[in-house]
C-alpha cells in the first residue's frame, strides 16, 4: 500500500491529480459552482474556510494516512472538485474514499463514477487493499444512492459520527466494497462509463 506524493490518476474524462497549496483559487472556484459551501450535509472549503482545508490534507499527506486529490476535466483542465484516500490504513489494507465534492455543473455526470473508478482500481489493484469504505450522513439521500449505485454495500448507521461545523451531531451510514466483490463491481463501473461519452454533462 503504497502512495507516492506525486500520483495522478488518468480517466477519459477526468484526471485525479494530489492536492497542491497553489490549488486554492481554483477550488474555490469550483465550490463556487453552486455556492457548496452552504451545504449541511458535507463539509465544501469556501474562501473563508480553504486554507485550513489544504493545510488539513496536506498534513494528512505528510503523515501518510491521507492522499488528497483535486479531480480535473480532461476536455478543458479546470478542478471542478476534490476527493480522497483517508484513514489509510497500511497494516490491514484498508482505506477509506471520502470528502467527495463536485461542482454543481458537473453532478450527476460521468465525472464522478470515473472518480470511484480510478480510486477503486487504484485502491485494489495498486495498494493491494482488502477494504474500501464509504462514510455518508444519514440526512444525505443523494450521496447513499450514488454510493449504491457504484456496487457498495451497507453496513449499518453510525450514531453521533461527527459533530458538523453548524453544531449537529452526525449520525452516518458506513459503506464498504471489499477484495473479492471488486472484480463485479470494476465490471458494472467499466460498463456504465462505456455507455457515456466524453461529453462532460453525460448523466450516468
């Protein structure tokens, strides 16, 4: 389970490239398609936010439980959203995907299955993991229906999660793909993105 600072991962439509302190402006651009950062149920860096949300990830970086990336159109470069490996856990091979954001524009379009996409096949096929999990909040009907959709299973609820900046406590569904159910899941995510084309409003 290795990570190299450096890593990009390429699709047909998007690239995931590891976060850079310089990427600050260009995210909170992208947030700003659709204001993200008033959302109750996430947590999406706005100007007044971004530079404690890089320092956070990049320190998660250093340290090595976290691998931070900025997801990239391909048709016209622009960072359109963030994601990442986080709770990376060597010693049992396991990680968690989480603190997945797009831009309105590009919600509900090819970009984000081929982000699970790359981040599974890099997760399972690179780092050698036995477990992938997903964490969403109860209150998040969207979110728990992508997760679904891209093969995950359910696990149950967690109580009181996390506390979010507003004050709520959290309770948050846990999701997981683990070793041997990837082969079916890289399948059915290989067989949606062929249905799709380039075109980045593709809904999928």
């Amino acid at each position: 389970m290795n990570g190299a600072p450096r890593l990009t991962l390429v699709g047909k439509t998007i690239d995931l490239r590891v976060l850079e302190l310089e990427d600050a402006p260009r995210l909170i651009d992208a947030a700003a398609d659709g204001e993200l950062w008033n959302l109750k149920v996430t947590v999406v860096p706005g100007p007044s936010t971004i530079d404690p949300y890089i320092a956070t990830a990049l320190r998660g970086l250093h340290e090595g439980h976290v691998i931070p990336f900025v997801v990239i159109t391909r048709h016209s470069g622009r960072i359109v959203g963030s994601t990442r490996f986080w709770k990376i856990d060597r010693s049992n091979r396991k990680l968690e995907i989480g603190h997945t954001w797009l831009s309105k524009s590009v919600q509900r379009t090819a970009a984000n299955t081929e982000a699970k996409y790359l981040l599974l096949k890099y997760a399972f096929e690179v780092m050698q993991c036995v477990r992938v999990q997903f964490t969403t909040d109860e209150l998040n009907e969207k979110s728990r229906a992508a997760i679904l959709r891209i093969g995950a299973k359910q696990e149950g609820i967690v109580r009181h999660e996390r506390i979010m900046p507003d004050g709520r406590k959290r309770n948050s569904v846990r999701f997981s793909i683990i070793d041997t159910e990837w082969p079916d899941v890289k399948a059915t995510l290989e067989a949606k993105l062929a249905r799709s084309t380039v075109a980045p409003n593709t809904v999928i």
